[in-house]
C-alpha cells in the first residue's frame, strides 16, 4: 500500500495535528463537510460511478459518488 494514500485514520490523524475540525477544513477546501464526514466513516469514493466525460480543466467540480 502506498504511504501517501490518505485513508480516514491518517486523514483525522493530519486534521488533529493541524488542529482543524472537519468543518474548518471543508471550509479551507470547499469540499462538502457531509462528504468529509462519510469518507472519515469508512465509505469508498466510486470512481466508475463518477461522470468525468465533460471534465475540461484542472479544477473542474465533479459530483462525487459514493459506493
């Protein structure tokens, strides 16, 4: 397993040392605190599930799916 894959326990070992909450940290990113949330849960991004056929930039939004 690759060591900078940011799975939930090193993701809330990395927020704690920071000293953010979750909220702090969706709001620095943009990210959705309820999806923040899920992920810390356990739950699993869908990548097959996800449309990326119109992605046209960098920085482009995709809606995220969970499985």
């Amino acid at each position: 397993m690759d060591s900078a894959v940011a799975t939930p326990t090193r993701l809330r070992t990395a927020l704690d040392a920071a000293g953010l909450s979750v909220r702090e940290l969706a709001l620095a990113t943009g990210l959705r605190e309820r999806s923040l949330y899920r992920y810390l849960a356990g739950e699993r991004l869908s990548l097959e599930a996800m449309d990326f056929s119109d992605v046209r930039g960098a920085h482009q939004e995709i809606e995220l799916v969970f499985e």
